[in-house]
C-alpha cells in the first residue's frame, strides 16, 4: 500500500510540474543529452517500483 501512494504522489508532482519539464527538456540552448535524463529517470523509476518477485516462481 505505501508503494501505491508514493506512486500517485510521483505521477501527482509530475503532472503538476510537466510544462516545466517538457519546456526544460527541449530548449534549444540547453545539452543535447537532457531528453535522455527524463528517460532515465523513468527506467529507474520503473525498476524501483516494479517490487521484487520471487527467483522460484514459474
């Protein structure tokens, strides 16, 4: 359960702050690299949540 609400909050705050981060994210003057850091962000994100399974299970 604290699992699903850390994950609402997450998508909460990112939805409050994606104009921000999209505006970040495709400024011309910035680093070609940043698109690559919200993906990142999102891999990682997804891994941590995914939760652990159990080795034995078929």
């Amino acid at each position: 359960m604290r699992n699903q609400r850390l994950l609402i909050l997450l998508l909460l705050v990112t939805y409050v702050f994606s104009p921000t981060i999209y505006d970040w994210a495709i400024n011309p003057e910035g680093a070609w690299y940043r698109p690559f850091i919200i993906w990142a962000l999102l891999i990682v994100a997804a891994y941590l949540f995914q939760g652990r399974s159990n080795r034995n299970e078929l």
